[in-house]
C-alpha cells in the first residue's frame, strides 16, 4: 500500500504494485477487516483523498493525473471522471476543499505544478487556477487561504502558495530546512 484513509468503517488503500491498485477494506471489526471492494485504474496511484462519497486518486498517468471515484456503494466503487493536467508530469498529491481539488505533481517548467480544479460535477472537473514553479511537488494541505506544498527542491522543502484568488494562486514563502532533505 502507498497511502491510506480512514473514513467511518472504511480504509481507503492505494497501492503502486498490483492489481487492484484502489482497495476498499470494511474496518467495522478491526480484528477482522476484510476487503469490500476494488478498482483497477490506469497508471500507478500515488495518493489519495476521500470526501463526499468520492475518492480522489492522483496518479503518475500522463493522460489522467486525477481519478476521481464513485465510493458510495463500497461493494461497487467506479470510476466516474479523470483530469488530465497539461503536460507529461504525475499528480503526486491531492487534497480536497468542499468542490474544490488541489492537486500538486512532477511537471516540466512550461507546465503547472500545482492546479486547483473544480469538481463540483466529479466527471467533468476544470481548471481554475494554476502556478509554475518548475519543482517537484509531493504533498499538498490546504487550511484557510493557503495551500502547505512539500517539494523535491532542496533549498525549500516547504513552499507555501496563496490561494485567496483560487483563479490566480501565488507564491507566498518557502522554508529552507537544514541539510539535503
């Protein structure tokens, strides 16, 4: 498994190696889970974000860095729509806001970076905003105005980007951490 979430009864798994790589596991018994659904998807997974009977998947899937999934029957989850971000990057990260998803991955400098897309109708999501920054992102939160972006450049592992114009997104300062991290 690459990364989990705990909703309710449910564990929501991503796995880069095999098939299925989406798995639904019923926790209700925890000495006792047992799978309750999967979902083979294009590409490998890399993270995942659970909200509102979806799941949102990104993955290194250059025509598809954002699944979005159907989960409101754990039996039967289903694909239901996919972004494909410009350019040949992977989504590496996603986290979701009400119908707002931010999504964050590995792109060339001519290329976003970091996208926010709107998925209030999840098989049609659409961009809003973007920023280039040309770095390697892996994470992203997002708690108020700003978006907290963990990345592959060693002189700001840290980048904090202002979201308070979703259509315009900014750089608004970064942290250094001591050593090669």
């Amino acid at each position: 498994g690459r990364k989990i979430q705990v909703i309710g009864d449910y564990a929501y798994v991503v796995r880069a190696d095999g098939t299925p790589d989406f798995i639904i596991i019923d926790i209700s018994d925890p000495a006792n889970p047992f799978l309750a659904g999967s979902l083979s998807l294009v590409g490998a997974p890399t993270n995942i974000f659970v909200s509102g009977g979806y799941a949102y998947v990104s993955s290194d899937d250059n025509n598809g860095e954002l699944k979005i999934i159907n989960v409101a029957n754990p039996a039967a989850p289903a694909l239901v729509g996919v972004y494909d971000a410009p350019g040949a990057g992977d989504g590496n990260g996603i986290y979701i806001v009400g119908t707002n998803a931010y999504l964050v991955g590995t792109n060339s400098p001519a290329n976003p970076d970091f996208l926010i897309l709107n998925v209030s109708d999840p098989a049609n999501p659409t961009l809003i905003g973007s920023l280039k920054t040309g770095q390697v992102f892996y994470e992203v939160v997002v708690s108020g105005n700003y978006a907290y972006i963990s990345t592959g450049d060693k002189n700001a592992e840290l980048r904090v980007a202002n979201i308070s114009n979703l259509n315009l997104p900014t750089l608004a300062g970064n942290l250094n951490l001591p050593g090669n991290i």
